[in-house]
C-alpha cells in the first residue's frame, strides 16, 4: 500500500473549478495548499446560499475587495 501523506499537505500546481470559487492564491498561478482552497470554495458557496450572490463579481474582488457581512 502506497501512502501520499496528509491531504492537508497536498499543493496543487492549479485550481480546478469555477473562478469566482477560486482562492486568492490560486488566481495569481501560484502553487497552493489544496485542502484550504477547497474550504475558501465552500466558504463562498455558502455565502452565495446564505446571501443569494456570489460575494466576488471578478478575480480583482478576489484579491483585493473586503468582505463584509450584513447583520440579520
């Protein structure tokens, strides 16, 4: 039996999904922890669930925008 280590040691050379769930690491092409850009995807998946939009419009709100929560 091989074993790979931990998934949360993997780097990933890229991102594999849609740009708006892209963390910001990935977007500027550098190599990345996988296991937190799988979290940062999930992250915005539900903030568009919670919010009824995706929280970034394009890649220069993924890297430079603040996010903010509304109170309810």
């Amino acid at each position: 039996m091989q074993v790979y280590g931990d998934v949360e040691d993997v780097i990933s050379p890229r991102f594999c999904g849609t740009v708006k769930y892209c963390p910001p690491e990935a977007v500027t092409n550098e190599k990345f922890r996988a296991m937190p850009g799988e979290i940062w995807a999930m992250g915005v998946l539900l903030y568009t669930v919670l919010h009824g939009g995706n929280p970034f419009y394009d890649v220069q709100e993924i890297l430079h925008s603040r996010l903010e929560f509304d109170e309810q």
